[in-house]
C-alpha cells in the first residue's frame, strides 16, 4: 500500500498535462468531465490511503532510499494527518470542480482546459504539501501551490482589480517562499539533512544544550513562510484582497484548505523538527503561537464585523478562525491538537460552503454588496438557508464539526482564552447572520455608507450574464458540504477516531479523548445565541455596523499598497524573533 503514495500528487498533475496538451482540440464537457474523473479518482486513493494509515507509511519516491547516515532521495510520509489533509484537499477540489460544472463564462479560445488543468495542479499540489517527509519538496510543493493559486487568482485576466488581487497575493506569498527557503538551508548547513524527521534527530545530536542563533534564525523563517500561507496577523493583508477578486470555487479552496495547511505545516515541522532539546522550547512556541494567534483571532473577527463587500467579510472570518486554530496548536497538548483537527475539518466545510452561496449571489445579481442587496435575495430561499446554517456552525452550535472541535480546544486552553474563541465564534458567525438577515429576509433599513468602505457593487459575474436561475451544482454542492461539516461532530466515534489518528502522528504519542461535554455544548450554544442577537442588533440598529473611530486605523492598515503589506510581513518576523528570543538566551 505504501507504494501508492506519490500516486495523489502524481495523478493530478499528469491529468492536467494531458487537459494542457489535448484540451484545445477537446469539447468544453469533455475537459470538465476528464477533471472530474481525474480529482475524484484522486480522492478516492487518498480515502483508501487514509483508511490503511495505522501504522504509519513512508515511502523513499523513485527507490532512493538512506545510505547509511546520509540521505538523498524524496520522502513521502502517509499518517492519518497528512492523508487526512490530503483527502480534504482532494475532496474539497472534487466539490469546487462540481459547482463551476459549465458555470463559467466559456474559456477563450484554444484554452478550453486551462481552468481545470490549473486546478488540477492546485489539487496535486496540496496533495503534495501534505504527504512531504522533507522540507526541501514540502517548499517545491508550496510554491507550486501559490503559483497555481495566484493564476486562478487572476483567472479574470481582462480586470484590473483581479490582476492586482493576484499580484499582492503573488508578491507577498513569494517572499514567505522566500524565507522558508532561507530556513531550509540554513537546517541543512547545520545537519546535511532534508527529511523533517532526520533534521530533528540532527539538531539534537548537534545542539543538546539548547537552541542557538542559527536555530532560532531558521526557526523564525520557516514559521513565517508557513504563517504567510495561514494568513496569521499580521501576515494576513494579501487574503481578502484576493479572495475579493478570486472566482468562487477559488475561494472555496482558498479559505477552505489552503490556510488550513499553512496551520498544518506549523504542527507538523514544529513537532517533527523544532520540538526535541536541541530545537525551540516548548515554552516559545507557545508564547509566539498565542500570542499571534488571539491577536489574529480578535483583529480578524473585528475586521469581519465591519465589512459590506461579503467575499471580504468571509475572507476576515477566516483569518479570525486561523488565529484559534494557531492558539490551540500553541499549548502543545494531545488534546488541543485533537481539537484543532476537528476544528479545522469542520470549519473547511462550513467556510466553502458559504463562499458557494456567496457565488449563487453574484452571479444572480451581479453583487456582493450587502447594502445594495438588501432584500433581493428573497427568491433564493435555499440558498438563504443554507447562509443561516453556515452561519451557525461558524459559531460552534452543536453538533456540527466546529462545536466539537471548538469544545475541545476550549477545554484544553482553558482560561481567558476560551472567552476569545467564544468572541470570535459570536462576532464572526453573527456577522453572516446579519447579511443573511439583511439579504434574504430583507430585514431592517438599509445602513448608511462610509466612505472608506469597499462595497462589492457593480461586479462582473463569473458566467456569461446574469443567472435567472440558480444551476442546481451551484445549490447541492454547498449542501453536501454543510452536511459533511454536521457529520464531523455527529457522527458517532469520528472524534475519537480523529484524536487517535493525531495521538498517533504527534511528536508525544499520547492519546487524547475528544468527546462532547456539557461544558464544551453549553459554550457552543452561548456563541450561538450571542452571534444571533448580534445579528439582530445590527439589523435593527445600522450604526453598529459602521466602524467607530478606534476601529477605523485598523480598516485602514488594509490599504491595498503592497509595500505596505511587505512592510508588515518584516515586522511579523521580527515579532517572532522577539517572542523566541528568551529560549536562546536561557540556553
């Protein structure tokens, strides 16, 4: 079975050399079609994979395996989180190739392929990102994956705004590219090692006294070139302007996988390479993970409360979870990380499925305004509904997958924490609720304008004009995807199968339980009525959505500039720095 593990990344990628090669002489349902196969063929190995993760696989690609002490070949690892993240992406490509099924405007001429193709490559990608037991391909596989991404970013090369949507995301992910590039080599000048597992074992052989200079250095560039990807504060700037002027199933995949895989590359390098005694303390990591992540938690969800244009207010909701995601992962404890990995599959579901009925509004009406679509939505009950269920399992109500995966973390916080994951649940879910009142129910009067505000009004949309009626992929794909994000915390034994499955892959081995409780439902449902009386206040008073002056410098930091983005990226890792600064001067 472990032979079959480069097969996830392979197969997408030779898919879509062949969609590149023979698409243009190729009917458009053909080209969808021979996608559609390829990605599901892939998640259904991936699946199989998972299925036959205990004990883990390993795999030398090519039959390069160690020579003695040294080794060149490439390693491909199949836990449960690695094939677990690969199955999610592969699952989640499968579900955004379904609902643009002959959704979007007809490619040009000669390039009927290039859409399906490039997801495709993002699919393998992600693929690949996941199941890499080196870092060296981790970054190849990284950087192929914010290539493909900044293309479909800009998919819509004749807007202005799409080109420069994609050319911050380009710029800004290059340079965490760039310095996670600079950390690998600076791990392999110090242990001659590529694989995580052996750097690990090299740097404590070479440092047990504790980390150095040149330990905290690749420390710091590595975390920042995966924070990057995670959208952590304040490394964020670069997503909502490109998920702003990202087409839909983008997004979908953006929010829904991609930033959940910078938080995985954080747990998986920190425990396999960082976590020994001649890596990073405990004690660092922890401060430099919670520390950016309540920051990012509380900055994403206050953004989030504020936006009109909904695209950009679910992109902040993303940021807002990302920073719970990072707490969890900073206490370092099995149950914590069980937690997380629930969290994280759940909110997967929950995000792309809202960005889907976030799609259905635009090409129906050619908007994502929520001021100018006030009541129009009414026509498009079931995509109402389906807002107001994200909604809620954005705010952890049980038992959707986010309520156990929140409970759990909570509990394994614990503390003040727990107030910020029950505040950036409330604010975030209630701040969908209140477009989803103002939108569908038409609800309330109509708020005022601000003048620094982007509005989402006057979009193009995305087929070849304006939809009189909603295609059923565009309905039944994000209903499969709630309904998946309800069987993550529903099913019986799945917690517990998942918390196994991380006990197993952790640097510790130790199991951890994770199960309802009636403290972990209780706080699930506090959020949930916190976020709808939110809703409902903003509705009744417009006010409460126009930012108030402490609020506004901090909309403003969103300035579009990309040196201004890059700028914030430098201060982003010179806070790392500081904050891991006293394990090196301890030792």
């Amino acid at each position: 079975m472990r032979h079959l593990l480069p097969l996830p990344v392979a197969l997408p990628l030779l898919g879509a050399a062949l969609l590149v090669a023979t698409g243009r002489r190729l009917p458009r349902i053909a080209v969808e079609t021979a996608g559609f196969v390829v990605s599901g063929g892939t998640a259904a190995l991936t699946l199989v994979l998972l299925l036959n993760s205990a004990p883990t696989m390993t795999e030398w690609v090519g039959a390069w395996p160690p020579a003695g002490r040294e080794s060149v070949g490439i390693l491909v690892v199949g836990d449960g989180p690695a094939l677990g993240m690969a199955t999610l992406a592969s699952l989640l490509t499968l579900a955004a190739l379904a609902y643009s099924w002959r959704y979007f405007d007809a490619p040009p001429h000669g390039h009927t392929g290039a859409f399906t193709a490039l997801m495709l490559v993002f699919q393998g990608a992600m693929c690949g990102f996941a199941l890499a037991g080196d870092l060296f391909n981790a970054f190849v596989f990284f950087e192929l994956m914010s290539v493909v991404a900044y293309a479909l970013t800009g998919y819509r090369i004749d807007e202005a705004k799409a080109v420069q949507g994609a050319l911050t995301f380009g710029i800004v992910n290059s340079l965490g590219a760039y310095a996670l590039l600079l950390g690998i080599a600076l791990l392999y000048a110090r242990t001659g090692e590529l694989a995580m597992a052996r750097i690990g074992h090299g740097l404590d052989a070479t440092g047990p006294g504790g980390p150095d200079a040149l330990v905290l250095a690749s420390f710091v560039l590595v975390l920042t070139g995966l924070l990057v990807k995670a959208a952590a504060v304040p490394f964020h700037f670069w997503l909502p302007d490109a998920h702003a002027v990202a087409p839909t199933p983008v997004c979908m995949l953006l929010s829904g996988v991609m930033v959940e895989l910078g938080a995985y590359g954080v747990w998986r390098v920190y425990g396999t390479v960082f976590a020994g005694p001649g890596g990073i303390p405990a004690a660092d990591l922890t401060r430099a993970l919670v520390a950016l992540g309540a920051l990012t938690a509380v900055t994403g969800a206050v953004m989030c409360w504020y936006q009109r244009h909904i695209k950009r207010l679910l992109a902040y909701s993303t940021v807002a979870h990302t920073g719970l995601f990072l707490v969890g992962l900073g206490v370092l404890t099995p149950e914590a990380d069980s937690g997380v990995a629930l969290y994280l599959l759940g909110h997967a579901g929950v995000k792309a499925a809202l960005f889907a009925c976030v799609g259905a509004l635009l090409d129906r009406f050619g908007s994502v305004d929520e001021h100018s679509l006030h009541g129009r939505g009414r026509p498009l009950r079931a995509t109402g509904v389906m807002c107001a269920v994200g909604a809620l399992g954005l705010a952890g109500l049980p038992p959707f997958g986010t309520a156990l995966g929140k409970a759990v973390t909570e509990e394994a916080v614990g503390g003040p924490l727990t107030v910020v994951y029950v505040a950036a649940s409330a604010i975030t879910a209630g701040a969908v609720l209140r477009v989803t009142a103002r939108v569908f129910l038409g609800l309330g009067p109509r708020p005022r304008d601000a003048e620094y505000e982007t509005s989402g009004s006057g979009e193009e949309p995305e087929t070849t004009g304006l939809l009189s009626r909603i295609p059923d992929t565009m309905t039944t794909v994000p209903a499969v995807l709630l309904a998946a994000a309800l069987a993550v915390g529903a099913v019986p034994g799945f917690g517990a199968l998942v918390a196994r499955s991380v006990a197993r892959a952790g640097p510790g081995g130790a199991h951890a339980a994770a199960h309802w409780t009636a403290h972990g439902v209780l706080l699930g449902v506090a959020s949930a009525v916190l976020a709808v009386a939110l809703a409902g206040l903003a509705v009744t008073r417009p006010d409460w959505t126009s930012a108030p002056g402490w609020a506004a410098p901090l909309r403003r930091l969103q300035s579009g500039h990309v040196g201004d983005y890059v700028a914030w990226l430098l201060v982003g890792t010179t806070v790392l720095g500081a904050l891991a600064l006293p394990g090196v001067l301890g030792s």
